[in-house]
C-alpha cells in the first residue's frame, strides 16, 4: 500500500493556484486510473485503487495548506504505512513553471505545507514530486503570488505539468525513485531542449 498526497488548499476560490499543483496531480492521478477522491477520511478526502498496477491511497488534506502535517500523520495511522512509502505532491515556488523535481527526503523548504508535514511525523524521509511554479516578475509576497489565480499562459503550462506528474508518480511506482530522478530530474527549463 502506498499513499500518495497533494498538498493544497480546500475549497473552490483556491482550486486553480500555484499553491494548489498537489491537488491538481493527484487529481490527474485520480482521472487516469478511475480513483474518485471523494471519501473524507482523516480530515481528508481520499480514494483507494491501483495505480501502475500498485495499490494506493490518494489523499488531498482538507485542513488548509499550513497544517496539512495533520492530516498526513493521521492518514498514515489509518493505513499503517510508514513515511518511506508516502509520495507527496506539491507545488515549488524555486523551480520554473514547468520543471518537476523529485527528491527522497530533505528539510531545506520554505514551504510551509511540507514544513507541517515534517513537523508532523517526525522525519523528512519521503519521496515528494515538487512542481514548479516560480512567477516571471518579483512578487513582494510569496504567500500573495501563490493563491493568486494562475493566468492563462501558465494554465497552459500548469496543464503539462500535472499530466508530467502523474506520470512521475506511475514511474516512481513501476522503476523506483532512483530511476524516475535519473529521468526526469533535468536541469534544463521546460522548452530549452528544443534550442540544444
């Protein structure tokens, strides 16, 4: 059993945000295997199936972004897994929009979703796929520019790369995280590729 997590914020004002990638992934996720995410369960609301042939909880925390760390812990009591076998999906605002990036651990995040998260099990030892969603221009507040609405250019983008996602979570499942950073960790900017 593995679960799979989108960190994002409840409610329809906040659905097309770059703070709400995580839910829109596991959304996808949800749309591709035929996993309704409707359950509330652990102050979540949550679908059970299979994804690339695994069986997974897809979860979204209903407890707002900045104590979503409620809401893992108690998903993870629920299904007696451990923080190694969660996937948790969130938006990035240090990468381009368009660039995933996917890590087994680490604390260095100004996110204060997966700040909770950490905060809330203990331990910085799970896989996440962060999405990103860095603005063009200098904003003076980060909180502002991420539940501002995205704009039409980037829904485009945001589109992509919640399909490319889900797709990471499937190769994660199928070939391992080693596997998947190999192929999907680039450092090239979305569209660069076509210029080299």
């Amino acid at each position: 059993m593995r679960l799979i997590v989108g960190l994002g914020n409840p409610g329809p004002e906040y659905q097309w945000t770059p703070h709400n990638m995580g839910f829109l992934a596991v959304d996808e996720l949800a749309e591709r295997s035929g996993i309704r995410v409707t359950r509330p369960e652990a102050k979540s609301y949550v679908g059970r199936g299979e994804v690339a042939g695994e069986e997974v909880i897809l979860a979204k925390p209903q407890t707002m972004m900045n104590l979503s760390g409620v809401a893992v812990r108690m998903l993870l009591e629920r299904y007696e897994c451990g923080p190694a076998e969660m996937i948790v999906l969130l938006d990035d605002v240090d990468l381009p929009w368009g660039m995933l990036r996917i890590r087994e651990r680490g604390i260095g995040s100004a996110h204060n979703g997966l700040k909770s998260v950490i905060g809330a099990i203990g331990t910085d030892e799970f896989i996440r796929v962060r999405l990103g969603v860095q603005p063009e221009r200098i904003w003076g507040d980060r909180a502002d520019y991420v539940l501002s609405k995205i704009g039409p250019a980037e829904k485009d983008v945001a589109t992509k790369m919640v399909s490319d996602a889900a797709q990471a979570v499937e190769l994660i499942l199928i070939e391992g995280v080693s596997k998947a950073m190999t192929q999907l960790n680039r450092r090239v900017t979305p569209g660069e590729e076509d210029l080299q």
